[in-house]
C-alpha cells in the first residue's frame, strides 16, 4: 500500500531535467569539458547552496562561472577580491545625503541574485568576515537594519590553491558556508585539442553572447521545491550520518564536519537526482556529492599531512568502510 502511495505521488522531473540538458548544452558552446564541475555547479544551484571553485590560472573556472550566470536570466554581478578590499566594498556603505540630512545605505555588489567572486582567497579575513552573514542568512545588517537578498541568491567563488603566492586560507567558518568546493585540474590531451580547436573557429575570442538565458528566477525557485520534495529512505539518511560521523571520529584528522555537512550532502544528492530524472535519492547520488561536500570541511593532522595523505584519501576510506544501505 505505501509503494503504491509513492507511486502515485511521484513527482514529474521532465521539464527540469530538460532545463538541466539545456544548461549543459548552452555551457558545452564554449567550455570543453568539465562535466563533473558543471553538473556539481547546476545541483548547488537547485540545491539553493554556494560553490567554492579551485584550481591554478587559466583552467576555465571564472569563464564558467560566467557563462552559468548568463544561462539565467537574473541580476549578476563580478566582485574582483584584493588584499586592499575593505568590508563595505562588497556590502555597501552609509552615506550621508546633503539634501536630506540623513544617511542613506548604498548597495554594494552583494546585492544581486548571482554573484561572481573571483580569488576570493585574495582578500584578507576582515573583508572574508563580511561574508559570514550574507552567505548564510540571506541577508546583511547594516547599522542594526537587516537588508533581505532577492531569492535566488547564489555565491560562484573561485580561488587559487592556497600553496600560490598572495593567498589567504579561507576561515573554517567560512568554508563551511560554501556547499561544494569543486577541484579542477588540467584537462587531457583530448580536451586541450578541443580547446585549440575551439578557440581557432571562434577568431579567439569567448563570445558570451552567443550563450542564452534558458531559467529564470521564478523557475529556478519552483525547481528547488520539486528538489526538496524528492524522497530519502531512512536507511540513506543513516548512511549520510554515519558518513559524516566517521569524519569526527577519525585519528588522521583533527577537524571533522559539522551537522551542516550532513544537510549538505542530503541537499545536493536529491538535486543530483532530480537532474537524472530521478524523484528518488539512490545511494550512488550521495557518493558523487560527498567528495566536494566533505573536502574543504575536514583537516589532517599535522602527521598524516607529512606523509602525503590528502582528504581526498581519507573520505575514500570511509566510503569504503561503510556499509552502502541495500
């Protein structure tokens, strides 16, 4: 009787799963590659999180950033990080009007649906702070008034590795903030040649506007209440806790993640399966979102950092270890 419950309030995922190949296709114009990010990218969206990009110079993450805010047809805008930004170069600023006499709050960058920051890690903790609130609240207190962001609001981050000259370590605070942070590496041999390829037979230039906008915010607000409607067994809710559980109770690491962590990856694994066409999470959904899910949010131990070990390893291990529900 309950299966037959749930098989009449399956929830029809046809037009978001078309909207998600429409996605891919419009980034796929100019982006070689890169699948695993882009899809990571397209479920924070519908998974209502933030996304931490990495890797070095030159291997697309601000052009795809870009290219995704063109492909919904919402506010945007690109804050540059730098070791001199203040706080109120990113949240706006009181200023005192002549004709009036009182102060007027003027908006910063922050205040648009997707917002584009490029080497966040090149700003200092002061300017990082100012971030904390907006990123999880959804809203920014200036001289004891809260200003409210427009839904969707969404954070596309990059930074470059941390080893690189002029960076910050981004506070743990913060990192915990962001749903995925997503590596990106060098691309093949293959992919470079498309890339050349590519780039030859558009004159050398990335012409954005020939990328069209395929959601809007409207959509975008009723694709993520599909997402949250989606069913979860018990035993895949269990599977997700005892995932992260290892993760505190781990004598390679020394910070583990917080409950946070958890809801995170319960989030991306149903947008993970909605974007397959699918109103039900699997366990496969939850092992593609644990690695960028749990990455940023643990730390190793001075020794295992010594050995070489990377928390890339370590979350295999408990992958591994834990028993997949059937």
């Amino acid at each position: 009787m309950e299966n037959q419950e749930l098989f009449n309030n399956r929830t029809d995922l046809s037009d978001l799963r078309n909207a998600v190949e429409q996605l891919r296709a419009e980034i796929a114009k100019i982006v070689v590659g890169q699948n695993q990010m882009v899809d990571l990218i397209l479920s924070a969206i519908l998974a209502d999180g933030h996304v931490l990009i990495e890797g070095v110079p030159g291997v697309a993450k601000t052009l795809t950033a870009k290219i995704v805010a063109r492909t919904i047809s919402s506010a945007f805008s690109r804050i540059q990080f730098t070791p001199d930004m203040m706080p109120s170069d990113v949240l706006g600023t009181s200023i005192f009007n002549l004709k009036n006499s009182e102060f007027e709050f003027k908006k910063g960058p922050i205040f648009s649906n997707i917002v584009l920051i490029d080497e966040i890690n090149r700003a200092p903790a002061k300017t990082q702070s100012a971030l904390f609130e907006v990123m999880e609240e959804r809203q920014i207190t200036i001289d004891g008034k809260a200003y409210k962001m427009d839904a969707p609001f969404i954070i596309l981050a990059t930074q470059n590795p941390v080893e690189q000259e002029g960076t910050y370590r981004l506070p743990e605070a913060q990192l915990d903030r962001f749903i995925y942070k997503i590596e990106i590496g060098y691309p093949s041999v293959e992919e470079e040649e498309k890339i050349l390829t590519g780039f030859h037979q558009r004159k050398s230039s990335n012409d954005l506007s020939t990328i069209t906008p395929i959601l809007s915010g409207e959509q975008i607000q009723a694709y993520r209440a599909k997402v949250n409607a989606l069913h979860i067994d018990q035993n895949l809710l269990r599977y997700i806790s005892q995932l992260v559980n290892q993760t505190r109770n781990n004598s390679a690491l020394y910070l583990g993640a917080s409950p946070r962590a958890s809801i995170a990856i319960m989030r991306g694994a149903k947008a993970m399966a909605a974007m397959r066409g699918r109103d039900f999470v699997t366990p496969e959904d939850i092992k593609d979102v644990t690695y960028p899910v749990l990455g940023h949010r643990i730390m190793l131990t001075a020794e295992k950092e010594m050995e070489g070990v990377t928390a890339k390893d370590i979350i295999k291990d408990i992958i591994t270890k834990i028993e997949v529900p059937r």
